[in-house]
C-alpha cells in the first residue's frame, strides 16, 4: 500500500495539551508486537499496547500502514469529545477515548476494547476497528504475539476471478481452504483441487473477467460481473463464504448467456455501481425479502406497486424494459395464457447498503426447477433498479457433486 508522509499538521490534530482521565494510564506500551499489512513487517516507532487481552495500535502509524492520508480531510479530532473521525473509502468511522464501540457510518458497532489516549497525546485504536470499517482480514496471536492485516476478503475474490485471466493458480491457493470447499456449480466436484485446475486450463483460453459489483456481508461476498470465453458472454453472479481465517470454504454460482439490451437500452450487466447507505443494510434486506415473499413467492399483485416511486425504476432484465407498468403487463400476460408465474422459495438474502441480492428457487411451467438470483438496488425505501440472472438446475443424475445447488 502507498504510504504517506506525517505532516506537522497531524500533530495538532491528534494531541491534547491537557491531561487525560486515569484510563491513560492503563496504556502501557508491549514490548515484542509485530505488526505486518499485506505481508510485510511494520516498523513502528511507537509500540502497540495490550489492554484487556486485546491489542491496540497507535493511529498515526495505523493509518499510514493503511494509505489512509494523514490530513484534516481524512482524520479530525474533537477536543471536547476526545473522539476522533476517519474518513476512508466510503467509511466515516468515530471513535471516542475510553468507549468500548465505534460508530461506523452511523451504525454503533461494538470493538473488542475501548479506543485509549494517553496523556502523551497518543490515540490507539482496537485493531479490530480495520476489520468492522474496511472489510480487511485482521489476525491477532497473542501466543506469537503478532497481528496480521491482510487483504480484505473482496479484493481476495476479485484476484481469484480475475486469475482465470491469467491461468495462474497462487490467489486461489492462498484464499481457498485446502481442507474443505463446498461446490454447489453442480458442473463440478467439490474441493480447492478442482478448482485450480480450472484456472490452470484456462491460460491461453482467452477469458475475460469484467467486475461490475462487489458486495459483503459479514463473512459472504456476492459478486456481479460478466465472463467471455473465446467469445462466449455470460452474465455470472458469484458468492463465496469466508471461514474466522479468511479462508473461502463454501461457493455458489448462477449464470445466464448475455443478451442485447431490453426496451429500454440496458443491458444485463451495466448501471449502478456505488454503494451508498451502509447504515441501511438490515432495513433494506428486510424490504426485500419481504418484496420477493409477498410479490414473487406470495403472487400478492396487488402489492406490487407499494414497493416502486411509480415508474421510477431502471429494469436491467432483458425482456422487459423501465418502469412498474412494464412490470406489471407482464405478470399479465402471463396470466392471460394460463400461467401462474411465481418463486418457490428464497435460499439466501445478502446485502450491502443500498444493494441487496436475494437467491430463489422457481419451478418453471414445464415443471423443471431454476434458480433465480435477483440483485436490487434500494433508493428510498423503494426498488429503483434490478438486474437478474436465471439457470436451470440439470437433473441430479448430472450433478458431479451432492451439495446441491443453494
């Protein structure tokens, strides 16, 4: 990660000309800690602390590590409050001397230890607070008396798919467990050895690995992207579970072959990329789900316009194009052919801010079954956008593994 230079305007930032409470002097600094980022050893010159079995470091050198920049935009200090506000890749974290949480865009979280600062001026933080704020995978070993800040669990999948760009096989040695991976793409055996020959068969193939949305929530990470092959594009979302190590051990997929653009003129794959309202995740996953099992699975209707602001709504489905009214002919025709469209079932409900993806199971007017994953974007307390992928699930006597496919 790039560093950045302390400024002498930091200084003024971070320290109190006036004494702390009793607290402080709790923070005495541990000798022997090593702290190493993505795989390299920091040189602190400022020791880390132990308090309550849980270590802390100083956030000057902390946010440095980081490639947090070291400046009033990023990180203030309130006097008054003794709290301090990092503002970092889409996270606005505040902590405050002596509580045992942070808030982290505006949703307390609880932290293994109290944020401490000393009367010297210093600020530790628990290190935990990375993992909560940024996703990063955060190890501390009291026995070796080491902490380990590595890669955060999206960048670890986006450098496993994009290896099948490249054939090469190290990200997903590195992140998938070698003792256990469940498959559920029922095109495949389970275990991490089948998946690396898969990377490895597909140097030279000419695969395109194009990312569009990453989502997490808690230890699940939902991807969206398109996947060429010799000129064949699907449309893919992938979701991987994480175990307390940071290792993947459970995958799901759902593909479709892309199609032109809908009525509309989007396609299965463009739009909205950002993620907002972080605060609002569990109030959007609610909404959703509660959208998906009374409209979809429920066939309530009636209901269906509730959940939209009118037609404003972006339909990234390729048959059908923008607004509720087109949403709502074609649940009418087809009913007018004697159909009765509807889900069975929800597996899964992931989200992240103002991106919720919501895997179901269909039977389909045949009577064979499809599983559905539908990706929403919030916006108000409304659907204002969503995209969609559709796979039919082969027979068993076809599955090369018995997970099954949710």
């Amino acid at each position: 990660m790039k560093k950045h230079t302390v400024t002498a305007a930091l200084a003024g930032l971070l320290v109190l000309s006036s004494a702390v409470p009793a607290l402080a002097a709790e923070a005495k600094p541990a000798t022997g800690i090593q702290v190493w980022v993505d795989g390299k050893k920091e040189a602190y010159k400022i020791a880390p602390i132990v308090r309550n079995k849980q270590v802390l470091i100083p956030l000057r050198q902390l946010a440095s590590s980081l490639g947090i920049p070291l400046d009033s935009k990023h990180i203030t200090f309130n006097t008054a409050r003794q709290s301090t506000t990092i503002r970092y890749d889409q996270a606005t974290v505040v902590l405050v001397s002596g509580s045992p949480e942070a808030q982290i865009n505006g949703i307390k979280v609880p932290l293994s230890t109290s944020t401490i600062l000393t009367k010297q001026g210093v600020t530790y933080v628990p290190v935990d607070v990375i993992k909560e704020a940024w996703g990063k995978q955060v190890i501390w070993d009291p026995a070796s008396r080491t902490v380990q800040i590595g890669v955060s669990n999206k960048d670890k999948v986006v450098e496993i798919l994009k290896s099948f760009e490249t054939g090469d096989t190290k990200a997903a040695e590195n992140w998938i467990s070698k003792d256990q991976y469940i498959q559920h793409n029922l095109s495949f055996a389970s275990g991490r050895d089948v998946l690396l020959q898969g990377i490895s068969q597909s140097k030279g193939a000419n695969v395109q690995v194009e990312i569009q949305r990453v989502i997490q929530d808690g230890n699940y990470v939902a991807v969206h992207y398109k996947k060429s092959i010799a000129g064949k594009t699907s449309i893919v979302f992938d979701i991987f579970r994480f175990d307390s190590n940071g290792k993947i051990v459970e995958h799901w997929d759902n593909m479709q072959d892309s199609a032109p653009a809908n009525p509309s003129g989007h396609t299965m794959i463009d739009g909205t990329t950002q993620i907002t309202d972080r605060n609002q995740t569990e109030t959007n996953k609610t909404l959703i789900r509660k959208f998906v099992d009374d409209v979809l699975v429920g066939k309530n209707r009636a209901a269906l316009e509730s959940y939209y602001n009118g037609d404003q709504y972006i339909q990234h489905n390729p048959l059908f194009g923008d607004g509720v009214s087109n949403l709502k002919q074609a649940f009418s025709a087809v009913g007018s052919q004697g159909a009765s469209f509807g889900y069975d079932q929800i597996h899964m409900v992931i989200g992240e801010g103002n991106f919720v993806l919501v895997v179901s199971e269909l039977t389909s007017p045949k009577g064979t079954s499809a599983a559905v994953y539908d990706l929403f974007r919030v916006e108000n307390s409304k659907v204002a956008e969503h995209w969609d992928v559709v796979q039919d699930i082969p027979s068993k006597t076809e599955w090369k593994n018995t997970n099954g496919k949710f």
